[in-house]
C-alpha cells in the first residue's frame, strides 16, 4: 500500500467507525455486529502505531464512544465512565494474564462477573438518597435521566440501611428482561409500531424518553457492579459487591472470585451455553483484579482500565442460501418482509426464517434471490441478515425488490411521511387484514371469546361466513352451514356460540380495544372509554377534546379521527350497538368474569412473558382472587415469574407457599 493509500484508509476507517459509533450508542440501532466492530477498530489501532503521522484526533481509538442526547440536561461525571478493551479468545485472555501477573508481582485475584447488554447508568446517592442518575454519553458527561431511573423498582430511591458513606456513586447496567421485551414488541406490533431489534435497544431507547409516565410502562431493571467513594470503604471489589447487595442493591448472583485464569476460562466456557438460559442477555463476560491497591498500580490508559478486561461472546452467526422473500401482510395493513432460508442449525435452533424488517433493509443489504447470507443469533430472538457473501452471487442473479402493490389484493401500497413501512390502504377488502381485524376482536386481551380460535376465523372467512366483526353475532343463523364444515362438532358450535353470546356483556374499554384502531392500545382504550364515557362521544369528538384526556396524545387522536371518519366504520359500529355490545363506559366497577378465585390470596412476583403485573392483577382480581402485599404463611399462591427476588422465594420456601407459573394460574381459571 502506498502511503496515499494509507492514509486514505485510515481516513476511511475513521468516518466508518465514528458512524458506527453514533448508530450504537446515540441511535441504539447498530448495524454491524460487535465483532466486526472490534476487529475494524483493531485494523485502525494497528495503522495508527504504524503510521502515527496520519492519526487523527477525532480517531475513535482516543475516545469512548457515544454523544450525549440532546434534550436532557448534561451532566459532568466525577469519575470518568470508560469502556473496557475487548478480548475474544483465550490467547488474548492469557496475555492479559501476563500483563497483570508482570505488572503486580504477587499474588492476586480476578472477579468474574457477567457482561450484561444493556446501557451504563451512573447513580448518586448523597444522605442514603437517590439523588442523579446520569447516563454514560461521552465517557466525561452524560444525560440526566433520574426521573426516568426512578421509575425502575429494582433501584432504590431511599436507602433502609443508614450505614453508608454519606455520599457515593454507583455504576450498572441497565436492561430489559427477555420476556418483557417480547411481550411490549408483540403489543408494539399488534399496534402497528415499529420493532425494536432487541432487549438492549428498546431499554436504550426506553430512557431517553422524554416522558418518564411511558417509561414507567415499560419494565427496565438494573445490575449494579461498582462503587465509587472519595474513601477507601472496602479493600476489594468483591467486599464492595457483596456490601452492596446488603445495602439493597440489586447485584448478579453470577460472579466468582478466583487466583487462577483457567477458573476463568471454565467461567467463560460455561455461560457460553449457560447465558441463553437466563432471563436477559449477556454479550461476554468481565474480569476485574480484586484488590482496589492492585487496581490502583495497574491504573488505566486513555481509554479503558488495565486491570479489567471484557471477553466477548461471537454471536452466533452460520451461512446459508436465501430462497426467497415473501412478504406479510398484517392488520394494520404494514407490509413485512421475511427472509425464507435453507433450513440450518443456529444457537440449538434450527432457522427457516429471518427478519428483513422494512424496504430500507432490503436496501442497505442489496439482496438477491439465492444469495449466500449470514445470518445472526445475538441479542436479538428473531435471527437477522448480517450481510451477503458476495463471492457467492451468481452473475445472473436477481435483486430482491419490494413490491409496489399489495401481495394479497393487489391495491398499490402507501408509506406514510415519517415511517418506514409501507402500508395497504385498502383495510375494508384485504384478506389478511380482514381476518387480522377479526382475530384480534376474539382475542384474550380483547374480547376473550371462548371457543373461537385464529384458525377457525380464517376458515370462517374462506367459507363466506365472516367479513367483519359484526358477522359473528349473526353466525347463529347459519348453524347448517356451520355444521358442514370439517371439525365442527354439534358441541364445539355450541360452545363458540354461547362464548360469542357471552362477549356481548365485555365491558365498553374490550370492546373499544377490539376495533383495533391504530394506536389505541389496552391502556389508551381504557383512558378513552372513561374519558369519553360512550360511544357517541367518541365518533363525533375533534381532536381539541381527544388531547384533553389523559394520556391522549396528538398521534393518536389523529388515528381516531381517521377511523371515524370511514362510513363503513360507523356502520360496524352500529350494527354492533344493535346486537348488544357494551359502548358505555361503567366506572369502578370490576367486572367478575368468574369467581373461580373467590377466597384465594396471591402474590405476583418477577416479569412474565405473556402479561405485565398489572394485568395478571386484573386477571386474579376479576375472577374473586385477592392480591395480598407480602408473603406470609397464609398466602395461598406465590405467582411466580422470571427473576423473582432470591429473599422473596426463601420465604415463601420456607413457609410452605405453593409457587405457581402464569400457565398454572391459568390453569385455575379453565
Ligand atoms: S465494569 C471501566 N462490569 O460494559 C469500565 N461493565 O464495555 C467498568 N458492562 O460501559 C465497567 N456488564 O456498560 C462492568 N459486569 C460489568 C458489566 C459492564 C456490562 C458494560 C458497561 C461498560 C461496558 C464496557
């Protein structure tokens, strides 16, 4: 290479991995993986200690990543937030061994500890009180974002123990547990929002919101793994870790404290396989030296410190053939691409598909037919593209384009300023959105009616029987042509006929939730029916009195207007009115769907795939169950979830408590 060319490619490596950067920490939206990352900004450290004439000081090897957002008052930290140097094999390890062993000349200890993916969070806690939460930004100054911080339950505001320096800060990791992730993805979806990629990115995106109401939706939590104090209060990390967790931190049970680095290459080795068991994701593993007078010796170089090290897991990543794309076509109208692909293995799963997202993915990937792809298990549950082998594309092959007209009914498609999807406007005779709008009604959340499933209402439609959701209450007029059909039952007619007959008592907010207007999901729906108070109100209300209700915000209420603004709407919803269903709202009222539960106590504890606290509540609560605040030797059920408190499940161990899952207590409910 010429020295031109040097240069050039150092200049180039610079604005590649700056964008990067800025995609990562300020978009929370990466588009390369980690490893790729790393070894890009690998090739740029081995070109500048070659060529330090051509660094530039703007390099990405001189500073820690990330800007600070705009909106949040800036914050300076009173310690530096650094990043750590990556390693990813066990040579690289065994040299940082080495480097440790040289630079201390006795003995030491490591503290292993799980590298969880989320976003850096610095506390404050000044007279036992929680007083800033600041995040990273820069690595000098990072944003305030306490009140969005106080809404996680694991932090604590106050703390009970008055034994503690007077002022401190501390440092964690702040994320979404896997199930919480895919729930909120799920209803994000069912609303016809855009998907985040993974748990890391819907937290990252989560606290830089504006309104801590809507963070306080979404359940975050938070690992703690060090302190910071103007005293020496501790002589090792590890005394710290486990101080902390008296102090009521919530501190990862998963760490191990050892003198030797074949302890923690087995670590390594073992929550290789080990991490997709947990309730949230780990990208690697930290190795910290022990003693704080070690660490202190060791110190720090420009960037990260010399007496801790990150072992970064690979994603998962195998190579195979594309076959073709296909596209989905959901209630909403959003048109999905998916990446259909030769079946292969990939984390202990075998993939067949992948997500492609929006056009813009196809795009930036500039897909062909039959292309050789990689494809990714990381973070993300759903497996991703990371890129096509080139090598592999045959001459004539041909490029994937995103179709102008809907796949299933031919209407051209619309893109909305400001979005990414593409949408089919035709939503009153598009198959799928048809039969989507129908599924959703009868669903759990929704109008919960027993003996009718997805797959009966799609057969319903291909047989004429339903077209909109106001056909099912007439379906018990054509009970001869119901019986004809396969699988219909004398029995399972008259269940789903008395469970249709039996919806006509859900209350106004279900019903309202049903129509599956965009954006108006289960708690909009609630706020609107009690804004509103009946279904009137609500078809003639401008936009001025849809703001004014709690919650309403201008998005939303232009997606009412538009909805109501459809003849064919209006008319649904007065055939429905006429067939009896509930359009007045009933205040405090709890409905009984059943009193399965009467005279049974429950406690709910940790996060659950399917439902949120507050809804599996409602659900206990509207069958005679009872919520009671603590465990005690009188519960009757302890509803567990994922990552229940360790205290929480000694107790109810010890006092005999039956632990149920979700599935259980719904169980109850049959
Ligand atoms: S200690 C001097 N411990 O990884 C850096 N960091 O790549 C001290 N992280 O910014 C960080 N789990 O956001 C530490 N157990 C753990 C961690 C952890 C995740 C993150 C953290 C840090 C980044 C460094």
């Amino acid at each position: 290479m010429s020295r031109s060319d040097v240069k050039d490619k150092m200049d180039a490596l610079v604005k590649e991995l700056n964008q990067h950067s800025y995609n990562y920490y300020v978009l929370a939206m990466p588009t390369i993986a980690d490893y790729t990352f790393d070894q890009k900004l690998e090739e740029l450290q081995q070109l500048e200690l070659q060529h330090p004439e051509f660094a530039d000081p703007n390099s990405p090897t001189q500073k820690v990543g990330g800007e600070v957002m705009k909106n949040f008052v800036t914050l300076a930290h009173k310690w530096p937030m650094l990043s750590l140097g990556n390693t990813y094999n066990e040579q690289d390890l065994r040299d940082f061994d080495d480097r440790v062993k040289k630079a201390i000349g006795e003995d030491f200890e490591y503290v292993c500890e799980l590298k969880f993916d989320g976003l850096s969070i610095s506390l404050t806690y000044d007279g036992s009180k929680l007083v800033r939460a600041v995040t990273r930004g820069d690595g000098t100054k990072g944003d305030d974002v306490t009140s969005n911080v106080k809404t996680i339950h694991s932090i604590p505001h106050q703390l009970k123990n008055k034994d503690v320096p007077p002022l401190f800060e501390i440092r964690g990791e702040i994320f979404m547990h896997r199930a919480a992730f895919e729930r909120l993805n799920k209803e994000r979806e069912e609303l016809g929002e855009v998907q985040y990629a993974n748990p890391r990115n819907f937290a990252a995106g989560t606290i830089k919101m504006q309104d801590s109401k809507e963070v306080a939706k979404r359940p975050l939590d938070c690992f703690l793994y060090s302190l910071n104090t103007d005293k020496n209060y501790f002589k090792t990390h590890w005394e710290s870790l486990q101080t902390l967790k008296e102090w009521g931190f919530h501190v990862c049970e998963h760490t191990k404290l050892t003198n030797h680095i074949d302890d923690v290459l087995s670590f390594i080795k073992y929550w290789e396989e080990a991490r997709f068991k947990l309730s949230y994701d780990i990208d690697g593993i930290v190795i910290k030296v022990n003693s704080y007078a070690q660490q202190q010796e060791l110190g720090f170089t420009a960037k990260s410190p010399r007496w801790a090290i990150s072992y970064k897991y690979k994603a998962q990543e195998v190579e195979t053939i594309l076959e073709k794309v296909t596209y989905q076509v959901g209630r909403t109208g959003a048109v999905t691409p998916v990446a259909n692909l030769k079946p292969v293995q990939l984390a202990g799963t075998t993939v067949k598909r992948a997500t492609l997202h929006n056009a813009n993915e196809i795009e930036r990937l500039d897909l062909h037919e039959g292309d050789s792809v990689f494809v990714e298990k990381g973070g993300e549950i759903i497996p991703k593209i990371i890129n096509v082998n080139l090598e592999k594309r045959q001459a004539d092959a041909i490029p994937v384009i995103y179709p102008v007209i809907c796949p299933e009914c031919g209407t051209p498609l619309i893109r909305k300023a400001g979005e990414v999807a593409f949408y089919c406007p035709n939503d009153e005779a598009c198959p799928p959105q048809i039969v989507g709008k129908i599924q959703h009604f009868i669903s759990r959340k929704a109008m919960n009616i027993d003996g009718l499933g997805d797959e009966t209402i799609e057969t319903f439609f291909q047989h004429g029987l339903v077209s909109h959701i106001s056909d099912l209450y007439t379906l018990h007029e054509k009970a001869a042509a119901l019986k004809v059909l396969e699988r219909f039952g004398e029995r399972s007619i008259d269940n789903m006929l008395k469970g249709i007959e039996q919806s006509k008592q859900m209350p106004f907010e279900k019903v309202l939730f049903g129509l599956g207007i965009r954006y108006v999901g289960e708690t909009v729906a609630r706020k609107l029916a009690f804004g509103v108070k009946n279904i009137d109100t609500l078809t003639t209300a401008s936009i001025e009195d849809l703001i004014s209700i709690d919650e309403i915000g201008l998005k939303i209420a232009e997606s009412i207007i538009e909805y109501f603004s459809k003849a064919d709407h209006l008319e649904q919803i007065e055939r429905l009115k006429s067939q009896g269903l509930q359009f007045e709202a009933i205040e405090n009222e709890i409905t009984l769907q059943s009193d399965k539960l009467t005279g049974k106590t429950f406690v709910i504890s940790g996060v659950f795939e399917d439902y949120s606290r507050e809804e599996l509540k409602e659900l206990i609560e509207s069958n005679g169950g009872k919520i009671l605040s603590g465990i005690s030797a009188k519960l009757n059920y302890l509803v567990a979830g994922d990552n229940m408190g360790p205290s929480k499940l000694e107790k109810a161990k010890k006092l005999n408590v039956p632990l149920i899952s979700q599935d259980d207590l719904l169980e109850l409910l049959k």
